[in-house]
C-alpha cells in the first residue's frame, strides 16, 4: 500500500489497520448465560483470526492496506468491544479503560512527529536520507 506518514488525515487508518492485523486482544473466553444454549458452557473468541477473516475483510485480509473508516469501525474486533456488557460491573463485561487513551496517544505522537520532521521536507524525505546514511555505514536498512 503507498502510504505516507506525512498525510494526517490517513493517520487513523494507518493505526486500525496496524490494530487489525496485530491485535491487542487475542480473544477472550465467556461463560454462556442463556437459557438458549448451554448455561455454563465456556466460549472462546478467536479475535486474532476474525481479524484476518477473509469473508470480511477480502481476499487481501493478510495485506496490510488502508480501508475506509467506516470499514474498521464497523468490523474490527481488536479491542474486543464486543464483550462489554452495559453494566461495567457485569461478570461479562470486558470493557479496556486504556483504549481512548491508547489511541488518542498514538495519534498525539504521529501528528508531532510530522511536525517535528517538516523543516526537514517530511517523514518520507527523512526516513530515505536515515536510511541511506544507515545503508553507508553499516549496510543496514533503517
């Protein structure tokens, strides 16, 4: 995917993509309540495949690649905001109280390093000159 760090306005897709395909919750377990199904059974949601469920995300799931917002909110799983309950104090809720802060961190961090690297012509002209200066002295890429 052509993407470039100095474009804020794809910031937030660049970090949901990051959270879909390395997501921060793995899966959880819940205890089935209804009387539906089995009371008691123990349930285990695989977050990180439903992440990369092709059925859902295309047949590109294991490309990293920008999709729209609206995709992500509407099928991303990674912080399993799937199981909270509406009452915090539910035995089932699992509800992270670091999420909002995590997120509005990151994106706090990426709009300062854009700024930080304008005087010298932006994140990409920054990192290939790093790069190359990597490559010259000790054959590494940055």
């Amino acid at each position: 995917t052509d993407f470039s760090l100095d474009d804020t306005d794809s910031h937030a897709a660049y970090v949901l993509e990051i959270i879909r395909r390395f997501s921060p919750v793995a899966g959880f377990a819940y205890t089935e309540r209804s009387s539906g199904n089995t009371p008691g059974k123990r349930i285990f949601l695989d977050l990180l495949s439903a992440q990369r469920d092709k059925a859902v995300w295309g047949e590109d799931a294991d490309e990293f690649k920008l999709r729209p917002l609206a995709h992500y909110h509407k099928f991303s799983v990674g912080f399993a905001d799937c199981a909270i309950s509406d009452t915090l104090g539910s035995a089932n809720s699992h509800a992270c109280p670091g999420k909002d802060f995590g997120m509005q961190s990151v994106f706090a961090f990426l709009k300062a390093y854009v700024r930080a690297a304008r005087p010298y012509g932006g994140v990409s002209s920054l990192w290939h000159t790093l790069s190359a200066d990597a490559d010259e002295s000790t054959g590494l890429r940055a």
